[in-house]
C-alpha cells in the first residue's frame, strides 16, 4: 500500500463545512506524484514533501473569515454647540406644530 493514514494527537481543525480532517502521506516518490496532503470530503490540499508544509496550506485554506471592522463612530465633544446653518429659512417649532395641527 502506497498511502499512509497519519494520525495527529492534537487533531487537525475540521473544514468550513465541518468534515473531519485527515493527513495522508503518499509513499511514493516526489516526480510519481508522492507527497504529504490533508483532505476531507469536499477539499484537499496540494501534496508536499514536507508534512508541516501540508498541514499549514490546510490551515491557511480553512481559518475563519475575518469579520469586518466596525465603523468607528466619532468622539462627540461635549462643549461643542451645533447650529442648523442652511440656505432655506426654517420656520420656529411653534409655526411648525401650528402648522400641523390643521
């Protein structure tokens, strides 16, 4: 038998649909297309001739998403007073609330 099973004492992390990992060392030699690959059901890494090579082309294909930074949201200052500049004439709150009463 030309293939390997290699097991891992602290296990291989899972992929992103959550199918067990399993290291595979192909004896045969590098030019007959030997090498060390990590696959599951759905995926597989390209094979290495160094297994922590393999292992880290695993890792690197299934890390979690990053998640988007969240915006930053501007300091507001306290001592800061904001006035309602425009071009078109606002009317008082009174006139408004009168206004809407009709």
């Amino acid at each position: 038998m030309t293939q390997e099973h290699i097991s891992h004492p602290e296990g291989l992390p899972n992929c992103a649909a959550g199918h067990r990992a399993r290291h595979i060392h192909d004896k045969r030699c590098a030019s007959a297309g030997g090498g060390h690959l990590v696959e599951c059901a759905c995926r597989s890494t390209s094979k290495h001739a160094d297994p922590d090579k393999a292992i880290a082309a695993w890792r690197r294909l299934n890390r979690p998403e990053r998640s988007a930074r969240p915006a930053a949201v501007p300091a507001v200052a306290d001592n800061v007073l904001q006035f309602q500049l425009g071009l078109a004439e606002r009317k008082p709150k009174t006139q408004r609330a009168a206004l809407a009463s009709i």
